[in-house]
C-alpha cells in the first residue's frame, strides 16, 4: 500500500513540475514604447500570449519591469514571436 502511494505522489508531483516549468519562457527581444522607441532586453511571456503582462529587463539591468498592454506597443522575441498591444472589448491585450 506505502509503495503505491509513493509512487502515485513521485508521477503527480514530476508531471506538475513539468508543467509549470513549460508555461513562462524567457528570451532575448525588444518592446516598442508608446513614442515608438525600440528597447532591448529579456523578456519573459506566457507562451499563450494572451495574459494581460510580460516581464521585461533592459539590457544590463536586473531590475524586472511588468508590462501590460497598454503601456507599450507591443513585443518581439526573437527570431520570429511578435505580440502586438491590441483593443477588444474595451480591454488591452498582447495578440499575436
């Protein structure tokens, strides 16, 4: 009975693991301020796209920075993820 408890709760607590560990990706990429400025650094998303906030970090600085959509035009990563600050029903969301 111990042995099969210990193994139901090593699979559960591996598969809960890799799942958190899939939904947040952190890459290289820019954000486009609202007076067009194009900013480098790291930034961190949901691979969704369509929660409401990234974390940027600028360049060199470890100093993290909450994004919503409607303080900045959009977000790229490279080489090809883009998420543009789009209105839909009255709200702000990152829409690739």
């Amino acid at each position: 009975m111990n042995f099969r408890f210990l193994t139901i709760a090593i699979s559960a607590f591996c598969f809960s693991a890799s799942i958190v560990s899939g939904q947040i990706t952190a890459r290289e990429g820019y954000i486009i301020s609202l007076d067009n400025d194009t900013i480098y650094g790291q930034l961190e998303y949901a691979n969704s796209g369509y929660l409401n906030k990234c974390i940027f970090t600028a360049g060199d600085s470890t100093k993290l920075k909450w994004i919503k959509p409607d303080e900045i035009k959009g977000f790229y990563v490279n080489p090809d993820i883009r998420f543009s600050s789009q209105r839909y029903k009255g709200k702000y969301m990152f829409l690739d």
